[in-house]
C-alpha cells in the first residue's frame, strides 16, 4: 500500500510537470541572413522557457 501511495505522488507531481512543459509554445524562427548567429540568438530564447525546469533538476 505504501508503495502504491508513493507511486500516485510520484505520478502526480510528474503529470503536473508534464502539462506545464507541454504547454510551453516556442516561437517560430526568422532566419534571413546570418542563419549562424541568428540561429543561436534563437536556441537561447527558446532554451530560457525551459530553464525553470532545467535548473531544478
């Protein structure tokens, strides 16, 4: 039983991480010229919507 009741917290607080990531949306990129630089201006951007999740870890 207690095993069980662990397991539901577990899947709880993962389920609630889940949703919260996936509803994360992240911008379409405008690459025009400088396809390199502007590439990882926008992998950087992108990559902060996640950093509360990463820095938790």
């Amino acid at each position: 039983m207690s095993i069980f009741v662990g397991y539901c917290f577990t899947s709880v607080k993962n389920r609630w991480i889940h949703k919260a990531v996936s509803t994360v949306h992240l911008d379409k990129p405008a690459y025009k010229d400088d396809v390199q630089h502007l590439s990882s201006i926008h992998i950087l951007a992108q990559k902060r919507k996640f950093d509360h999740w990463l820095k938790s870890l």
